[in-house]
C-alpha cells in the first residue's frame, strides 16, 4: 500500500490546490488500477476540500464566509473564547478546522482520480500566518 507525503507552503489564510501532486502519486501508485486515495493533513488549524477549481471567486467567497462565520477572536462576539495564547487567528482556525475535514477519501478508477470535471483538492489554510503544512497520500487497492 503506497504512502507518500508532500508538504504546501502556504502565505496566509485560503485555499491551496494540490490537485496535480494527489494525481501524480495516483497514477504511479495505482498502477492504472482501481482503489481509494485518503489524504489527511496532520495539523489542527487547517482542513482539507473538494471544491470548484474552475471560478477563482469560489475560493474568495468561501475564505469570505468562514471569516463571517468564525471572525477573530479579537471581535466582540468571540468574547467567549479562552485559547488566545497563539494569537487572535488561532482558536477561529481551530474551530473552521473543526467544521470542516482533516481526511478525505478519492475512489481512483483506471489509474486516474475519479474527481468531477470542475473539482480540485485543496488545503483550507485557517491562519493568518505562513506555515508549511504536511498531507500524507496513502492509496489502497
């Protein structure tokens, strides 16, 4: 069972397609089989996404929503929150980490990754600050 991890450098909060480097490892690892891709990212401050990579306006207007939905804690109505010690940006990315994935499965036909015509892979980077972040690749036949 074929495992691999690639690490993104990311600049700050939003969506990093990592599409091709999933495929590349399928097609080497599926060996033009059928079977499943997980992909798991091994931190709690960023998720995982199959989302639209046709519009980039789809990646602003979900960055836009999740910052609505979770603002800072340095906003009056996260008053509540007690984990500050990383930053105002820390417990918000824990929290859309949370409401979102940290594991995705791919079923893979013929080699190739059975995505849809306008889906990609994507790293949901919740902090304000650049981190590189590791995502381990593992495919089952």
């Amino acid at each position: 069972m074929p495992q691999t991890a690639i690490t993104l450098s990311t600049h700050g909060q939003g969506l990093y397609e990592f599409t091709d480097e999933a495929a590349e490892f399928v097609r080497t690892a599926a060996a033009g089989g059928e079977g499943l891709l997980t992909v798991f990212v091994r931190h709690t401050s960023c998720s995982l996404l199959i989302q639209e990579n046709a519009d980039p306006d789809v990646k602003t207007d979900l960055k836009t929503f999740f910052s609505r939905l979770v603002p800072p804690s340095s906003d009056p109505s996260m008053r509540w929150v007690v984990h500050t010690m990383e930053g105002p940006d820390d417990m918000p990315a824990h929290i859309k980490s949370a409401l979102t994935q940290v594991s995705i499965g791919i079923p893979v036909t013929y080699g190739r990754l059975a995505l849809g015509t306008w889906q990609g892979i994507y790293l949901f980077e919740h902090r304000d600050r650049p981190h590189r972040r590791e995502i381990v690749l593992h495919f089952s036949a």
